[in-house]
C-alpha cells in the first residue's frame, strides 16, 4: 500500500508541476501579446506626436497666409470656375489632339464641349443592400456591393482607367484610351496635322 500510496504522489505531483508549466507558459504569451500590442500602441502614439510637433514648428515658421480672411482674388477658384462653364458651354468648340504611345501626333478632332471619361455614370456606382430588420440607421449589417452600369452590365468600361470620348461638331462619337491633348483653339506647332473628322475628298 505504501508503495502505491507514492507512486500515486508521484503523479499528482507531476501533474501539478505540469499544469504550472502550462499556467506560467500561457502567461507569458499572453504578456508577450499584450506587451507587443502595447508597443505598437505606443509607437503609434509617439510618431502622432512628433507629427504634430513637426507641423506646429512648421506652421509657426511660416503661418498660413489666410487663416483670417480668405483671399480677394482666388485665382484657383476662378480657374475652376471658368473651366467648369466652359467645358459645360452647349456649342462651345475644342479641338482634341490625339497622340500615339510613343508621343507623336497622330491627327485631330473639332470636337463640341468636352471630352468625358468612359468611367463616368450618371447613377450611382453602388448599392447598399441586406440591410434586414436593422432599422438603427447606423448601417450595420448591411453590405455595400457594385451597383449595375448605366448600360445595364457590371464590370470596367471601354479603355479602362484612360478611356474617353468626345462628339464632333458633326456629332460622330470618337472614344479612345490613347494620349490626348485638349485645347480651345488650334495649335500652332499642329497645324500640319491631319483633321481627323474632315470630309472625305
């Protein structure tokens, strides 16, 4: 009996010592993630400080110039403006030069208003939708996806990122995904280049 009685010890014993072990072991992974977490926190924290030192000491080398009172003549909001009611102008004319991946001009285009990106919509691009019963209007629980294209697909549009097109003053659709210029009036160095929308001879 007392030698069962020992060896019986024994493995309570070995299992206590190896459930410490498991104890301590857990411990310190969970002291080393806290610990990691912790660091990048205070990382974090540290270059979020020293950002705003670096602005502070910037901004009080050189102020902003209309932090009270704008500016009278906002010559980047007048170029906007201008651009915006030009390029919105029914029968304005412009010509649109289009060149070949290797920088040469292959011709141009009298084109009437602006060239437009084919990635243009005039609908919304997407959707919100199983919403379900969540009625919090926080939007949770709902998922965003792809809304269909005005011409009724999903998916990239013709000349992906660079697509374009433009009507001609005749009206002739032109779309391309190839280097462009547009200007308001001819240019001088071009005039040699051929009219791409001219009459047949």
């Amino acid at each position: 009996m007392n030698t069962l009685k020992s060896k019986s010890h024994l493995r309570r014993v070995r299992i206590s010592i190896s459930s410490g072990v498991i104890v301590v072991a857990a411990g310190l992974a969970l002291a080393a993630c806290t610990g990691s977490a912790g660091g990048s926190q205070s990382a974090v924290n540290a270059s979020n400080t020293t950002a705003q030192q670096e602005y502070n000491e910037f901004t009080a080398a050189v102020p902003y110039p209309y932090a009270n009172a704008a500016p009278s003549n906002p010559l980047e909001r007048e170029n906007l403006a201008k651009r915006l009611v030009q390029l919105n102008s029914k029968g304005d004319t412009n010509y649109l030069y289009i060149f070949d991946f290797a920088g040469h001009v292959l011709g141009y285009y009298v084109i009437s208003g602006k060239v437009s990106s084919t990635g243009s919509e005039m609908t919304s691009t997407q959707q919100v939708t199983n919403c379900g019963d969540n009625n919090n209007g926080d939007g949770g629980g709902c998922s965003v996806t792809d809304a269909i294209g005005d011409d009724g697909s999903y998916g990239p549009e013709e000349g992906g990122n660079f697509g374009v097109f433009a009507f001609t003053s005749t009206g002739t659709l032109i779309e391309t995904d190839q280097p462009f210029l547009v200007s308001s009036s001819p240019i001088a160095i071009y005039s040699n280049v051929p009219q791409l929308d001219a009459p047949a001879k």
